[in-house]
C-alpha cells in the first residue's frame, strides 16, 4: 500500500525549480521527470516529515495528492522531505518528481556556429 500526503484545502500547490546540486542524484531514473520543491503550511510538520522517513525506511514509495488548477487529481513521488518552523506553524518543504510525460528530446546539429567576424573563439584555427 503506497503512502501519501494529500493536500485537502486551499490551491493547488506551486512548484519551484530546483537548482541544489545534491538534487541532481534524485533526478536520476529511467523515465523523463524533473525535481521541483514545493512549500506547505501544516499542522504537524515533524510528523509527516517522520511519515515520509517511515515509507522510505521500508523502501515504499511515498506521494503528494493534490488537485490542480482544472480540478484533476494528482500524486507524484516525495523524494525529499523538511520541515521549518516558522512564527505561524510549521512550513513543510517537499522535494517533488514531476512526470515529464509527453515530452519530446529532438537532437539536432546547428552549423550557423561561425558567422561572427572574430570566428570561432571556441576553437581556434590549426
């Protein structure tokens, strides 16, 4: 049974590229995805900061549900958790895997590389 942290009330959650180099590692899978963190206000931060540690000790996946801005049901993968205290209650921070789905990788070779006057500064003339 797959471990979840559902978002109940309030808007969807907003997503912050992540460009931490110790989150490179969780990026690593044979899928397309890119890590993104998001911020939450909960209740009880150290609990569901223990609820993610608990999944991954038993090598479960963990996941946030949440709804989107047109209504649909979401979950993606908690590959990170933290929790701050703050002045107004506990911010929960969740390093999240999006599913690049649909995403097309198009390889090309660009040969317009040399039209400066100076040439190319990259590789100098043999």
């Amino acid at each position: 049974m797959e471990d979840k942290i559902t978002i109940i009330e309030g808007p969807p959650p907003t997503f912050e590229t992540v460009t931490d180099e110790w989150a490179l590692g969780l990026s690593e899978s044979p899928h397309l995805s890119e890590i993104v963190m998001t911020r939450l206000r909960t209740f009880n931060g150290p609990e569901l900061v223990e609820r993610c540690h608990r999944a991954w000790r038993h090598q479960q996946p963990i996941s946030l549900e949440y709804r989107t801005a047109d209504g649909l049901q979401v979950e993606a993968p908690i590959v990170a958790a933290r929790f701050i205290e703050t002045e107004e209650g506990h911010l929960l921070l969740l390093w999240i895997r999006l599913s690049n789905e649909g995403i097309e990788l198009q390889f090309g070779y660009d040969d317009d590389l040399g039209d400066s006057e100076e040439g190319d500064l990259d590789f100098p003339d043999l």
